[in-house]
C-alpha cells in the first residue's frame, strides 16, 4: 500500500505528526506529501511562516504538473489523503480521482469539534448575512455542490473525524470514529513538570488578525491590527495590574511574533501543559480549549464592541463565542474596549465539559488513531 498526502498548506512538523508518517514509514509503507500551496487559487499569493521540505515532500506548481502526476498513480496500490477544498475550481482532481478509480479519504480533525464551538445558525439568518455581490455566486456554489454530490464526486471512501456523533455528515460516506489529536497530546503532558511557575492565565492565541485561513476566505477586509493589539494588552495589563495572575501567550503555531504582545512571556508548541498547569484559559475561540475541557478550566473569550463589528470574519466570531459559551454551560465573554472590567469565574460545569468531549472530541474504544487509520485503508485496498 502507498498513501499520497495531497494538502492546501505547505509542510511542517505538525503536519507530519497529524498524517503519521513516521509511523507508517516504519510500517515499510511508502508515503508522500505533496503541498499544492503553490497551485490552488485560493492558497497562491498566501504568505506562510513555514515551507519544510523532506525527502518524501513535494511542492506541485501548477494544475498541469498535478493532473499529470495524479494520471500515472496505481490506483490498485495508492491511496490518496486529501485536505483540498471541495469547489468547482478544484472539482477537477475529483473527477480525476472518479475517472481513474482512485481510492481516496478524509482525515478531518476540524468539522466535527467545531460543532459545539459554532453558531449553528437558521438558513434565514445566514441568507440575511450574506452580501448581495455574494448571494449568487454562493447559490452557484450550493448547487454546484449538490450536483457533484449527486454524482458522487467528491465523496470520499472513508471519513475519519473524532467524537462518537458523526450523524451530521453524508449518509453515503463510511464514517469512522478517531480521537481528536489534542487528546493524546493532553495524556502526554500530564505527568510533566509546568514549563510556567506560579498563577497565571494563558491567552489562546489564533492569530485574529492575519491567519492565512482568513485571507484565503477574503475576510481580512476592516480587521484594525494595531488597534485590537492596543485593546488586547491594555487588558491584559488591567489584569495583571489588579490581581496576582501573569498573562502567558501560547502563540499560534503559524505566528512569527516579535513584540505584539509586549514584554509577556510567549510559548509556541506547549499549549498542552499552558492549559494543564494554568487557573483559566483566554481566547477568543482557538481550538484548544479542547485543553481546558479535559483540565477543567474556565473559559474567558475576548471580543471588542466596536471593531467585530467592521468585519465578517469578526462577527462571525463572536457569534460563535456566544454559542460555544452557552454549549460549555459556564465561560464569559469580555468586552476588551472595557479594559478595566475582568470578572472572574467561579465554577465551570464539568458535566458539559465531558459531555462535548464524549460527543465531538473523543472516540469510543480507540486508544490509538493511527492504528485505526491503518487498518481502515489496508481493508479499503483490499476490498477494491
């Protein structure tokens, strides 16, 4: 068996650990990495803090180079992992894949978590949102989708994504249960001593205002930078200034800071023992509160009044920050234009913790993902 990775980002170690490739080279099967940051409209022209390159890693440069690469793969040996956006300017390697039989599947750490931690929104109120330069291009989209769907293009063999409620998604697709990766990361840390001393809280960093995500959305459009720094430290100092906790920075794993957040400490890859080892978590709505779901920590999210209102992404946003609190049962939402307000929590509700964990992060009877992952594409070779 040969797997190809086929991914809209460039390569870094974290993409290395989130597809297994050490462990499946160990296992003698042949793996490869190909990065289409460089040929796909949405991603060229994005500007990235990391381009690694390894042996078995391959940066395509145009859809020419990729169709002909793709034409000459063994479908009986090869199968495919993609993380590419489903649209009609990528509808061609779904239809390759369809036309030379090509086996391919989805491993999806995102869609199913970010249930719980989104605004599920009416199909009213999302018409009302969107712009009417947007409406039609997004009807175009939505049918467009419903037709390849109909199709079966761009349906994968196998859907891997974690919790143990995977109802929401295709009724054709074979839905398989994983652990959501922070999962293992947070067992791994727990028995380690505190990178930080002391109290302190730990800000979530998600890179709000130049994420590559947003700019691949078009979405970076009216996000004041310098001014939501100002907000943000301003009250991180009211903080500090009026209670005996430190502000800790984990630092988004794509972030290249330099003094954004002052003279505070800032940590890159240590989410995990941050959470574990801190009295509460600040974010604004990063993934890893997954952390302080299993730590059971309190949940502080940031918004501003004035500057989410200028921007989509930013209102969508806050949005979301109200649900999830809701969904968590406890967390509060801070006003940062408010610098000088900070109330602390004094209970979380653990039993909602659990139950979003059991449901959109953890799954049942499976103590290592990699082996399931394994299995489930040697059985789909097998099979076809």
């Amino acid at each position: 068996m040969d797997i190809i990775i086929l991914d809209h980002e460039p390569f870094n170690n974290r993409k290395k650990d989130h597809y297994y490739i050490d462990r499946f080279t160990n296992d003698q099967i042949r793996i490869e990495y190909w990065s289409l940051v460089d040929c796909l409209p949405y991603t060229r022209g994005l500007e990235y803090t990391y381009r690694e390159t390894q042996e078995y890693v391959r940066y395509i440069s145009s859809k020419k180079e990729l169709v002909e690469s793709i034409s000459v793969i063994d479908n009986n040996t090869t199968i495919f992992i993609v993380e590419v956006w489903f649209s009609w300017q990528t509808s061609y390697i779904y239809n390759l894949f369809q036309k030379k039989g090509i086996k391919w599947v989805q491993l999806n750490y995102y869609a199913n978590p970010l249930i719980p931690l989104s605004s599920q929104k009416s199909l009213f109120s999302r018409i009302l949102d969107v712009r009417l330069i947007d409406l039609f291009p997004k009807m175009f989209e939505r049918f467009k989708n419903r037709f390849f769907l109909q199709k079966h293009i761009g349906v994968p063999y196998l859907f891997f994504s974690p919790g143990s409620n995977l109802e929401n998604y295709e009724s054709r697709i074979e839905k398989i249960s994983i652990n959501y990766f922070d999962i293992f990361e947070y067992n791994n840390v727990k028995g380690e001593s505190p990178i930080v001393n002391g109290k302190y809280l730990v800000f979530l960093d998600t890179m709000l205002i130049d994420h590559p995500d947003i700019k691949m959305y078009g979405y970076q459009k009216g996000i004041e930078g310098k001014v939501y720094l100002e907000k943000l430290n301003a009250l991180f100092d009211f903080i500090e200034r009026t209670s005996d906790f430190e502000i800790i920075v984990a630092a988004h794993p794509k972030s290249n800071y330099k003094s954004e957040f002052g003279k505070r400490r800032l940590f890159k890859n240590l989410t995990s023992n941050l959470v574990l080892n801190s009295q509460g978590v600040i974010t604004h709505g990063s993934m890893s509160i997954s952390y302080a779901m299993l730590a059971e920590k309190p949940v502080y999210y940031l918004y501003s009044s004035s500057l989410f209102k200028k921007n989509r992404f930013l209102k969508m946003t806050y949005e979301n920050m109200i649900a999830t609190v809701k969904n968590l049962g406890s967390g509060k939402i801070i006003d940062i234009d408010k610098s000088e307000t900070f109330e602390f929590i004094e209970q979380i509700d653990s039993e909602k913790y659990s139950q979003i964990l059991d449901q959109y992060f953890r799954a049942p009877n499976c103590d290592d993902n990699y082996k399931v992952v394994k299995e489930n594409l040697k059985k789909l070779i097998s099979e076809y």
